[in-house]
C-alpha cells in the first residue's frame, strides 16, 4: 500500500532581476518622500534658519551612521557567526 502524498503549493521563487527592480523602485519611492519632507520642512513658517541649522546636524550625523552600517559590516558579521555555528556543529557530531 502507498499512500500518496498531497501536493503542496510551492511559492514562486523570486528571480534576481524581480528583486532587483523592487530594490529600484523602493529606493525611489523612498528618494521622492525624503524631498517632499525636507521640501516641506525648509519651507515651513517659523522653523527659520535654525531649524534648518539643527536638521542639517542631524542629518550629517545620520548619513555617517548610514554609511558605517552599509560598508559591508553586517555581511561579515553574518559570515563570521556562520563559521563559528559551523564548526561547533561539526565538533558535536565529532
């Protein structure tokens, strides 16, 4: 007697180029918002020039912590904790 097995749905695997323009088009997406919010916050009545002053601060301080977290940090770091699980499951089996 074989029993027989139902046929599950398997969810369509993204293509690369499917992702790489969803990739485009939330970069956009989130390009256009950015400038509609500085656009709305320079020209705001009574936000004046040190407002601006503190946002252009901040927004310095952002770009740099944006920039030191997409170097590639959090790849290696991925890596590095993969080899180390990697070794230790094979020194349990050992």
């Amino acid at each position: 007697m074989t029993k027989e097995i139902p046929e599950e749905k398997v969810p369509k695997k993204e293509t690369f180029m499917q992702g790489v323009i969803t990739l485009i088009f939330s970069q956009i997406a989130i390009k256009l918002l950015g400038l509609i919010y500085t656009l709305y916050l320079t020209n705001r009545e009574g936000f004046g020039d040190k407002g601006n002053g503190i946002v252009a601060a901040g927004y310095q301080i952002y770009a740099m912590l944006l920039t030191i977290s997409s170097i590639g940090v959090p790849n290696a770091i991925s890596k590095l904790v993969s080899e180390r699980v990697a070794i230790r499951r094979s020194q349990r089996s050992s």
